[in-house]
C-alpha cells in the first residue's frame, strides 16, 4: 500500500511479486499510482525502495518490471530505478509486453 506520509491518504501500491513474464516466474516490482497522484514521484519513490529491500532481504539476481508496450510513463519509472530495457514479447493481455530489468551487480 502507498500511502501519503502527512495524511495516511492511499494513493495506491507498490510490492515485489512473483509473476509469469514470458512463460518464466520471475520477480517483479510492480506500481499502481492513482490517476491523480501519477507524476508526481511516488511511484519511484515507492519502487526504489521495494528494490533496495528487495536486494537486501533476497538473494534474486533480478529484479524485473512489465507493463503494456505504450504505458511509456511505467517503464519510464522503472528506468528511473536503474532498470533497463530488457524485451518485448507478444501477450495476449497485452498485445505487446514491455520487460525493464536491474541485477543486484
């Protein structure tokens, strides 16, 4: 849950996650921000310290990230912690997958 620290308000979440990409379970900072309250440096906040508890608290050699291939302002979040492209792959749900990735190196 991420929550604004002068009023407790929820604006949305942030977590680490095994999830299917590209037929491989692989972990995954995932961020949901609310409309609203997008742009305004939540999202890295809360990712980057998913990633540094992640890497501290795991011993992943990853860290990935995917989204929809035109959700330009995820995968823009996710390069501002450090990740890089990665793939794309054809997605049913998607149509195109986007994947970002950091390794703990």
């Amino acid at each position: 849950m991420s929550v604004l620290k002068d009023t407790g308000e929820m604006i949305g979440d942030c977590g680490l996650t095994l999830q299917n990409i590209d037929g491989e379970m692989l972990p995954e900072i995932g961020y949901h921000i609310r409309a609203d309250k997008q742009r305004k440096g939540y999202a890295k906040e809360a990712a980057s310290a998913v990633r540094d508890w992640a890497f501290t608290n795991t011993d992943s050699p990853a860290l990935y990230s995917y989204c929809k291939y035109t959700n330009v302002g995820s995968y823009k979040t996710a390069e501002s912690i450090g990740m890089h492209f990665e793939k794309e792959y054809p997605d049913p749900d998607n149509k195109i997958t986007h994947v970002s990735v950091i390794f703990r190196d």
